[in-house]
C-alpha cells in the first residue's frame, strides 16, 4: 500500500521509515548513542565504462519494533559549516563551489569509526580513509559532503528543531523548513557552523578494471571502499563556537 510523507507518495514501509529518521531523527550515528539499529546492505558495485573505479549505492535496512523497513538514507550527529571561505589565494581558486556543490561537516571520529565497523559487517568492505581529514588535537574528522545543486533535484533542505517535549518521548520533535542549505549560505547570519543531525545518502567507489568486478575481503586490488557522502537534510539544533573552521586548505588545519 501507498502513502503520503511530506507530500511524496511512498510505499507504507518506507513513509514508516522515513517518519522514523527523517521527523523522530532516531536510530542516527552520534556520540554517546546507542548503537543505531540499522544494517547497511550489500552493495551492487557497477562499472562506468571509464576509469579505474567501481560505483555503487549503498542502502540501509532499519529495524523499527521488529518491522524491518528499507531506506536509502542514515543520520549522523555533526556540525555543518556554512562560514565563508577563502575562494582565492595567490590567485588560485580554493574550495570552488563551497556551500552550492559541497559543505563541510565536521563530527567525532568515535562517529566515524562505529560507520567504519557498520560498512564493513554489513557489506564486507574496509573503509579507506580516503575523504576524511581528520584533526587529532579534537578528535574531530571533516568530510566533504556533497549537495544537490543541479535543476531538477531538490536542493538539501534545512529545517530548525524547536524544541523536544520530553514528556511525548519518540517522536515528539517538532521542526520547521527554514529554506534549502544553499540559500543558508546566501544569509549572513547563517554563516555560522550548525550543530545538528545531518541526513545523508551514500554511495561507494572501489579500485579496480573494468573486465575484474572487486569483490570485498579480497587482498590486492580495491580492498578497500571509499565512501562518498551526500547531504539531503540538516535538523539544526542552533549554532556552535565550539568547532573551528577549515577556512582555506585543509592540509593547513594543523
């Protein structure tokens, strides 16, 4: 059977599934959380035709009161940085497209590690640091987390928590859609890092010819999967001070 999510006609599972992460923001990677009773599937890895690299989407499997409901998305506790950066230096153009293409968003390598262990019993793959920048002194890790920004997809969006009545437990946060990420970036007083959960999709590439698919667990060749991060949503609790942020290069952040 179908049903209505925010104006989208789902299927029940997945409107289930989606009311869970997306409106209750449940089962979410973050510090000091429970474990998220979610599995991440095995991936079909697909070759472009071109290149060194194999494709594929990952997707996950929730486990809601026993019913076990499929998505393409998970949540993780983070800090979205939409300050300004340095577009040039020496004339060189540094960090294109920041806050239209892509975002940082900062979060704990506690957080990193537990997706780290997800990816792998669920999918068989080690996950190559490839794409994370880590900064040891706060134990904090940045990814470039892609945006929708072409016609025809819908831009991430951005909506503010407003407050969580203890009282109705589950399911009682209330928030509100205060535009898309890119048109945060367009306002002064957004410019800020954003403390909140972060909804992701998320893809894979691994190494490996065109004529030899990679299979996981398998030493040599593309052992190892990158993973690849795309920001769909942001629930944005308010505004830190308490993260730096990458401002030009990130090899710089040290």
């Amino acid at each position: 059977t179908m049903t209505q999510w925010r104006g989208n006609t789902v299927p029940e599972k997945e409107a289930k599934a989606l009311r869970h992460v997306f409106d209750n923001l449940q089962d979410h990677f973050g510090h000091q959380r429970s474990d998220p009773r979610v599995k991440f599937n095995r991936v079909s890895l697909a070759h472009p035709g071109h290149g060194q690299k194999w494709h594929g989407d990952v997707d996950f499997t929730y486990d809601i009161g026993g019913d076990h409901c499929n998505l393409k998305y998970i949540g993780m506790d983070v800090c979205v940085d939409l300050t300004p950066k340095l577009v040039h230096k020496h004339g060189q153009p540094m960090l294109k497209d920041y806050g239209r293409s892509w975002v940082y968003v900062y979060l704990p390598q506690l957080t990193i590690n537990k997706v780290k262990s997800y990816v792998k019993a669920g999918t068989g793959w080690e996950v190559s640091d490839e794409g994370f920048i880590g900064d040891p002194n706060r134990n904090l890790v940045a990814i470039e987390a892609n945006l929708n920004h072409q016609g025809g997809e819908p831009e991430p969006s951005f909506w503010d928590i407003q407050d969580q009545d203890d009282s109705g437990g589950r399911g009682s946060i209330s928030s509100s859609r205060i535009g898309s990420v890119q048109e945060m970036t367009a306002y002064s007083h957004q410019q800020r890092i954003h403390r909140g959960v972060g909804i992701f999709s998320v893809s894979m590439k691994v190494e490996g010819t065109s004529n030899s698919k990679p299979t996981p667990g398998v030493l040599g060749l593309g052992d190892e999967a990158k993973l690849c991060f795309n920001l769909v949503s942001v629930r944005t609790w308010g505004i830190t001070e308490r993260v730096a942020p990458i401002v030009y290069a990130p090899s710089k952040w040290h």
